[in-house]
C-alpha cells in the first residue's frame, strides 16, 4: 500500500510541476486514498483543484489544511490557508460563506489573526469595494511594505487597482508594473499568475494605457498556451481580457470565438467571473451589430450579478430607444464611484447626448422606457413586451437609415481612437458600433 501510494504522490508532483493540474488531481486523489497526504502535499493538491475549477474540492481541501496548520500551532501559515479558502468560496460566488469563514477563522486564530499579511488582503478589498480607498491604500501600503512571498505582488496588484479607480492612474499603473516584474523575472504560484496577469491588463484598460495592455497580454498569451487545459472559471477570467484586447485590436472574429468559447466552459458555473464573460460576449455582440445577441447576452450577465452598463444603454441607443438608453446610463451613474467606470458611463451619456437623449431629470416618456426604467432585465409585464417591440421596429429603420448616412468623426472621437490605436476615416459610415470601446471591466 504504501509503494502504491509513493508511485501515485510522485507522478502527481510530477504533473503539477508540468502544469497539468487536473491529472494531478487524479494522482494526489489516488494517493490521498492509499494513506493521507502531508500537508505540503494536501496544500498543493488543493492548488491543483483550484487552478482546473473544481472549486468544491479545492475548499474542502483547504479546511483540511487549515485543521493540519493549527493542530501543530503553524499559526502563519495556517492564516495563508485559511486567505486561499475564502478566496476560493468567493471565487465559487459563496459570499455568505466566505464572510463567515474570516469570522470563524478570527475567533481559532485570535490575536495573530491581526499579524497576518495575507488576512488583511479580505480586509482591504472590503474597504476597496466600498469607497473607503484610503483605508485600503493604507493597508495594502503595510503588506507591500512588510511582507515577503507572493503576498507582496497580490497587494500590489490590487493597490495599483485601488489606486487607477481613485483616479491616480500613474500611481495605480507603476504598482501593477511593480507586480508584473516580480512575476516575469521570478515567476509565481499558478494561484497567483492569473490574478496578476488579470489585474494588469484590467488597471491598463481602466486608465486607456492600451500600449502597456497589449505588451502585458502578450506575455499572459504566451502562458496561457503552455497550458494543456484553460477551462473553469479561474483561468477563463485570463480569457476574457485577451478577447477584450483582441477587439481592441480590431480581430472581432478571433474575439468572439475566444469570449465564446470561455462561456461554454463556464456552463453549469456561477458567479462574476460568469457575469463578466457573458458582459464580454454582448460588448463584442454589439460591436458586430448583432443586436438579439447581445441582448441575450447582457441578460445573461444580469442574471450573474454583473452590471450591465455602460453596454446595454449603447445598445438601446443603437436600437433608436432613447429613453430606455438615458435610464439606464443615469442609473448606472448614481451607483458608481470608481472613476474609470464613470467615464465610461460618460462617454455613453455624451453619445446619447449627440442622438437627443434628455437631461437628467426630463422624462420624455413614451413606449419602450417603462419596465426598463433601470436599465436591466428585470419585468416581464405587457409594457417590457411592446418596448421590445419598439425597439424591433426603430431597429429596421435605424440600419436603413445609417446604410444611407455619411458622417464626419468628431476631433474628440479622433482624438481618443488614435490614442487607442484605432484607425479612423473621414466620412466612414456610422454603424451601430459608433460608440467606441467596450467597457473595461
């Protein structure tokens, strides 16, 4: 038994170390079952299932772990246990659980659960999350500050985040490049390489550096075909920024096969990963003209819990429904903080603005705007049914309209599509595209 255990622990190692995470899931399992794992090896076995989606395996994996490291007083590393268990809940969109997994853990940990680094990562994400930025600089400045491991690059990718929604771009982008060079010049852990790659490109896109976006998705390019299996949430997140930066780059086609084929792998999942590929898919939808589509995607993306604007209001506007497009941006503006996303929802307003949308406090009424007042999916009365068909109509008549219409582009739009690196001709013709650049999320 235990020679067979041995062979099935070794050629486990082995996979991990090659990056093929699911086969080492079998083999750690095989093992496991002979006689149980150490917890250097639980540990691993536990990253292997997080990284291949098998998010349920991953938890209960990891609460093993966490017993193991308090049970012989490993107190640190038994908190960094307990940080990728929480995140792992989040990650399976259990934030009820995760919550109340970092109040348990406080309670078994009692006072060094204060000294960890990795535990306050939860804590400044909270205060990130809900306005309170200078408090999540703060505390992302100390880990950065004292830490040491793959603690360090994560804080700072998430601070140069923190600090690009602030408004502080430059700040906010020189915190990622810090990330980006711990990860290229002495690489990370397979739980951390998504996150960093992630969170570069996402900060680039926010603060329009689309030079240093495509450089750095290059990069997450290159790792991502090393890899023998990209499915499940955890890596597909990796995907959908390199389909967002494929459109950018003008390669719909191949932007559209990418986004998806990651929401056919994220069938049967749930949670914002899934919202954000399925925003993704009705941007690039949009963008192609392929109104129904879109549509059906952003429905999609709302029923995970991701916002739906500025993309939704866009396509309303290209549909010729006016008001639908002025409700849901002017929602969106009074939920939103972040500066970057309020410029994109600005940019939307000022699009709306040039087809006679009306000024916050008009109602100009009229069919399709009433069970769309929000600016989501929500209603299904006869009034939801005769805006759609509204829209149906405006729709025909919007395309005929433009096949005719030759328009100039304003300095302003020529002015951001070249810093975007876009090709713009005079007297293109305006398509339902016109509004520019789908939202960086």
């Amino acid at each position: 038994m235990e020679a067979v255990a041995t062979a099935h622990l070794a050629r486990a190692r082995e996979l991990h170390r090659a990056s093929r995470w699911e086969e080492a899931c079998a083999e750690y399992a095989a093992a496991d079952a002979e006689e149980p794992l150490a917890v250097e090896d639980l540990e691993a076995f536990a990253e292997a299932a997080q990284v291949s989606a098998r998010g349920d395996e991953a938890v209960a994996l990891l609460h093993r772990v966490f017993d193991l490291r308090v049970s012989a007083n490993e107190l640190d590393d038994a908190a960094q246990a307990a940080f990728w268990l929480w995140w792992a809940l989040l990650n399976n969109n259990e934030v009820v659980q995760a919550s109340g997994w970092l109040k348990q853990t406080s309670r078994t940990l009692g006072p060094d659960m204060a000294t960890s680094l990795w535990l306050k990562i939860p804590e400044a994400m909270f205060h990130g999350t809900t306005g309170n930025r200078s408090r999540a600089d703060e505390l992302l400045r100390a880990i950065v500050d004292e830490g040491q491991g793959e603690v360090v690059p994560w804080a700072l990718s998430m601070w140069g985040q923190t600090l690009i929604d602030e408004g502080r771009l430059q700040d906010g982008l020189d915190r990622l490049e810090e990330a980006m060079a711990i990860l290229l010049n002495h690489g990370l852990s397979p739980r951390v390489t998504p996150w960093i790659y992630c969170a570069a490109v996402r900060g680039c896109c926010l603060a329009r550096d689309f030079a240093r976006a495509r450089a750095w998705t290059r990069s997450m390019t290159r790792w991502l075909d090393s890899l023998s299996s990209l499915g499940g949430a955890y890596l597909g997140n990796c995907r959908i920024y390199r389909s967002r930066l494929m459109l950018l780059n003008g390669a719909w086609p191949d932007a559209l096969d990418e986004i998806a084929a990651v929401c056919t792998d994220l069938d049967g999942y749930d949670g914002w990963v899934c919202g954000h590929a399925y925003y993704q898919l009705g941007e690039v939808r949009r963008l192609r003209g392929e109104w129904d589509a879109a549509e059906d995607a952003y429905r999609r993306a709302a029923e995970h819990g991701c916002p739906t604007q500025p993309g939704l209001a866009l396509l309303r506007l290209a549909e010729g429904d006016l008001d639908a497009a002025s409700a849901g941006v002017r929602r969106a503006l009074t939920e939103v903080t972040a500066k970057p996303d309020r410029l994109d929802l600005l940019k939307a307003a000022v699009e709306g603005r040039g087809h006679h949308l009306p000024r916050a406090g008009e109602d100009r009424g009229g069919p399709g705007c009433r069970g769309r007042v929000r600016g989501d999916h929500g209603g299904s009365d006869d009034a939801c049914h005769r805006g759609r068909d509204v829209r149906r109509q405006r729709r025909a008549g919007a395309l005929r309209g433009r096949s005719r219409k030759r328009v100039a582009t304003p300095p302003a739009s020529r002015r951001y599509l070249a810093g975007a690196g876009c090709p713009v001709r005079e007297g293109q013709t305006e398509r339902p595209d016109r509004a520019g650049l789908p939202r960086a999320r």
